[in-house]
C-alpha cells in the first residue's frame, strides 16, 4: 500500500497458473467473473459486461449472510491480454465511499501469468482494507479457478 497524489492507493499481486490470455478472459467475461470475484462466500448472481473503452460493468454481490448489493464503473483502458483500467464505484454506499479506478497489469511469469492491481484513491484507511481484504480473497478464488491441476 503506498499514499499517492494525497490519496491513498491498494496495490497487490498474484500469480496465476493460467496463460496472460486466460487470465485476461477471467478479468473481462461475465461468465468467468462470476466464478471467482469477491470475498470468500460472497456470490456473484448477476454480471453485465460491455466490454469497450467508455463501457459498463454491473455486479450484483450477495454476502453469506445479508441482502444483495451492487458495485458497476467504466472501462477506461482495454489492452488484452495487457492491461485492463476501469473505475469502481459501490452503488449503495457508505459516506466513505468514493470512486476508485482499478488498474490490473498482466505479465507473462513462465507458462502462468503475474497480474498486478493498482486502487486508489480511498478516502480511508478502512476503506482501502475492506477492499485489501476482498481483492485478497478474490484472487485465492481466481487462483483456484485458473490452476489447471
């Protein structure tokens, strides 16, 4: 985690048996979204995907115990199997709620893939670990969904 342009910024990263091109496909289709985005026992029922620079995405998030709720942003930046920036916003949100952009790096790392996201800025420390946390147990879920063994 770094502070940046007064802001603070969320950066992590992952390895993933899968091949930039599959991981990138696992980033990008609603298909493939639903099977491994957010915290542990949180489902995803519902994604929309237009995948287009100035498109929109819109998840709907069902935590294990709670109602559903919805998070959707815009993608500004495509480079499959790259680069993918978009922004973030919670559409129920709390007062320290802002909008964030997400920037996700893919890089080769032998036949797997190393991916690198970038969030930011929150308006909170507690913020930027809600989403520390999520993003960390979504991409244990990823991992498991990309391992071919």
């Amino acid at each position: 985690m770094t502070e940046q342009t007064g802001g603070l910024v969320l950066n992590l990263e992952c390895t993933l048996a899968a091949p930039p091109e599959r991981a990138f496909r696992m980033l990008t289709e609603a298909s493939e979204l639903v099977k491994w985005w957010g915290p542990h026992g949180f489902i995803i029922p519902a994604a929309d995907v237009n995948l287009v620079v100035g498109g929109r995405y819109r998840f709907r998030m069902t935590p294990p115990d709670g109602e559903p709720f919805h998070l959707s942003g815009e993608y500004l930046e495509i480079d499959p199997p790259w680069r993918l920036v978009y922004t973030f916003n919670w559409e129920e949100p709390t007062p320290d709620d802002g909008e964030t952009v997400v920037d996700l790096s893919l890089g080769s790392a032998g036949s797997g893939t190393r991916l690198v996201l970038s969030q930011g800025p929150f308006l909170t420390e507690e913020r930027l670990a809600l989403h520390r946390d999520g993003w960390t147990e979504s991409f244990e879920k990823l991992r498991t969904v990309t391992d071919p063994g």
